[in-house]
C-alpha cells in the first residue's frame, strides 16, 4: 500500500511511513494547539519536497488570511501557486437555508480543481466550521461522508481539521466526524507543553501514545522517542 509523507518531522515514524494513499484523517484540537499549521505545512511539504499539487479549503478563514499566518514560516506558498502546486479556495457556505443545493455545488467545484491541477492533497479546515450550517448529527455525518467519499474515488489524501474544547478525551465537536475518517490525530496545548497523539490510523500499525511536539519557525516537529505521559494531558 502506497504511503503518503506527511510533511510533519518524526511523525511519519509513528505511522509506518506516512497515510495511507487515498485516505481521510481528521486533525482534532483546541484552540491554538497548531491544526492549520499542521495543515498548511501538509499541503507546503508536500509541494515543496514531494512535488505533490494540493489544494487548501477553508471554510471560515479568508484566502488572505491563510497566506499571512503562514509567512512566518518562510514558506513561498505563491512560488508553488504560480507552479499550480498549491491552490487555496473558500468555500462558499453562507446561507442555511440553501445548504445541501450549496454544498454539492461546492464538491464540485472541489473536483473540478482536484482535477485541474491532479491533486495528490487535500485539507478542509474546519468540519466543525461546516457543521453548524446542519441540524443533526446525522446530516453531519452524512454531509462529511460524501465529501470524503468524493476525495477517495479521485485518490486523493485529505486531512479535516475538527475544532475542540481542547479535552484530552475529545477528538470532535458533534460526536461523528472521526467516524468518517480513516485516522484521527489529537493535538494538545498544556502550556507550556505540546503533543501529538494517534488515535487510530486504519490499515496502519501506530505508535498509541502522545508524543512531545514543537511548533518551530519550519513548523510542527514531532519527537517520536520520546513520550508524555497522558495523565499530564488532563
């Protein structure tokens, strides 16, 4: 089974290799734990050294926005723009009462960028901003269903953010979202430490416990010899 690298120092080494090829993991954490570092530097890494094209959805931040916070990593996200190996997009949800007429609109659109410039990455930040335009935790969980299923029959990696209160026991807002994935990562923010933890990985042997993490000036290193205790993560 083809691996993907994920661009995130010494985490590959707790995942056999990197995701698997065509797979979804969801990203969980609270505020200011790193989930759009994570994953931007997903989508940079993998332009910058695997030559992989990847597209960027954000729900709620502006495109603008996106670029700015990633300038202190000094990474040339517009050189790999103009290479068409990176492409951020918002999605444009803003309107309850013509959700599912939207929604559809937008996956396909997604699909049609996927295949403009065949994307081998793609990253939804947040689920849980998408989620509050659906009234049921089913319609939730049938919603990020197709769009996951969607990315899979196009071979594409995707990694969702899922925003928390930051627990150490949460891995998503309305209960569902790490039911679609294939993985689920927590990320942890206990001033002044930070971990990595891999909850699940299908089709994957992991390493089940947290790891210390750093958020560096070329973005999230993880040390994957060393572990924390997860009583410290309360």
């Amino acid at each position: 089974m083809e691996r993907v690298p994920t661009g995130i120092p010494g985490l590959d080494d707790l995942i056999q290799g990197g995701f698997l090829q065509g797979s979804s993991v969801l990203v969980a954490g609270g505020s200011g734990c790193g989930k759009t570092i994570f994953s931007m530097q997903y989508i940079y890494k993998g332009a910058e050294l695997y030559n992989d094209p990847g597209i960027y959805i954000t729900i709620e931040e502006g495109v603008q926005n996106i670029w700015w916070n990633m300038t202190s990593f000094n990474w040339d996200i517009v050189k790999y723009q103009q290479q068409n190996l990176i492409k951020i997009y918002r999605m444009n949800l803003v309107n309850p009462e013509t959700f599912a007429k939207d929604f559809d609109a937008e996956i396909g659109r997604i699909k049609d960028m996927v295949k403009e410039i065949n994307a081998k990455r793609l990253v939804i930040d947040s689920t849980t901003s998408f989620a509050i335009f659906m009234s049921s935790q089913s319609d939730i969980r049938f919603n990020l269903f197709k769009l996951v299923d969607e990315m899979k029959k196009l071979g594409v990696t995707t990694v969702m953010t899922a925003e928390t209160f930051g627990g150490r026991d949460e891995f998503s807002r309305f209960g569902v979202e790490d039911f679609v994935t294939d993985g689920v990562i927590g990320l942890y923010f206990k001033p002044p430490m930070r971990a990595l933890l891999v909850k699940k990985m299908r089709g994957t042997a992991n390493d089940p416990r947290p790891h210390p993490m750093v958020i560096t000036s070329g973005g999230i290193q993880v040390d994957p010899n060393e572990q924390i205790l997860w009583d410290a993560l309360k």
